[in-house]
C-alpha cells in the first residue's frame, strides 16, 4: 500500500566528496547524466538510440552531459556525444553526482533508483520488465516503453537472439514522450528554466 506515492529518499548532501567536487569543478551549465549501461545485457538500450536522443537534446537544450559507462565499458562508444567522461565511481560517489543532475537519462537500472531516491528526474528506457514492478519511485520520474515484442515482459530471459524490446524502440518513437516530460519537468520548476537554449540566466 502507497507504493505508487511513495518517495524514499536518500540524503545525498551526506554523500559529498572532495573527488566528486574536482570532477564537476568545471561544469557551469546545467548538468545532465547519462547512464547507457545495466547490469543484464538485454536491458541495454543501444548505444547508438541513446546517441540519438542525445542529438534530439543538443538541439533544444543547454547542458553539460557527463557519461558513466559500465564497469565492463559499455557505454563507453557514447564518449563523442558526452561532454565528460566519468571514470569509474564508487557508489557513494555515484549517488553524489546523481544528487547534483538535472536529469538523468539511463536504462532500467539501478541509477535510475538512486536518482530517484535523491529527489531527482530518471528518464529509463524499459524493455523486458515490467515498470509497474520496477520503475523508480516517484511522480516526476517518467519511463519509455513500448510493447514491440509481444512476449513482453519477459524478465530478462529473452527468446530470441536479441531484445527486440530494446532494439526495435526507435529513437525517433520515443523523442516525442521525451521532449514532452522534460518540457513539464521545466515547467514544474523541477529542471532548471537554463536548460533551454537562449534561457536568461541570473548573474
């Protein structure tokens, strides 16, 4: 019971670190995350809709992104579209970045949890589960799904000889659903008005 309401939060400015600090020393425009990776394979989005969306971004908005690869380096073919690659991170250092992010833009994972938890937007893109089991916590947190495949939800134990779920979600299907939950992100005051290009920001 409550669990569609629920918020659990982590406290986050507990979290703080000196390496984390020297990390986004230099990042003066608002800072967006992407986390292309996730444990099990076949909830990986591909590499290159990921690059997509980011492209879609660049043309409306002003951000810094920071890539976090997996520790098994995928993700790490994304590091052209970032403007900073992250090197690998603790988890207490993880969820300092994810607590300071305007959004983060991932897969059904556990960042998306950890942002969540940290009062901040998660954007995941979902394949074989099932997001009324395992979606982030909270009403501004929004998730991508399509049921392509009509074996969905599967849970991870994939027929075929890959997650069409995944692959066959087009980035140009789900821009759209993007655009429009970061637009009422911005108008709820949840994401900083600066992300938009040619945004008056306070001096």
């Amino acid at each position: 019971p409550g669990m569609d309401t629920a918020e659990p939060r982590l406290d986050h400015p507990a979290y703080r670190s000196a390496r984390v600090d020297a990390l986004l020393a230099e990042v003066t425009r608002p800072l967006v995350v992407l986390h292309p990776g996730a444990r099990i394979p076949v909830r990986r989005w591909p590499e290159a809709h990921f690059a997509r969306i980011i492209e879609k971004m660049r043309a409306e908005y002003d951000f810094h992104l920071a890539l976090v690869p997996d520790p098994d380096g995928y993700g790490c073919a994304l590091a052209p579209v970032a403007d900073q690659l992250l090197p690998q991170l603790a988890v207490d250092e993880l969820v300092d970045i994810l607590g300071r992010v305007e959004l983060l833009l991932c897969n059904d994972s556990g960042p998306a949890h950890l942002a969540a938890s940290c009062g901040r937007p998660a954007l995941p893109i979902f394949g074989p589960t099932e997001p009324v089991w395992f979606r982030p916590w909270g009403a501004m947190q929004e998730i991508f799904v399509r049921d392509i495949c009509p074996w969905r939800p599967c849970f991870d134990y994939c027929l075929f000889d890959q997650p069409y779920c995944m692959t066959k979600l087009m980035p140009d299907v789900v821009w759209p659903d993007i655009h429009s939950h970061i637009e009422a992100l911005i108008s709820a005051g949840t994401v900083t008005t600066a992300m938009r290009k040619g945004a008056l920001v306070p001096t």
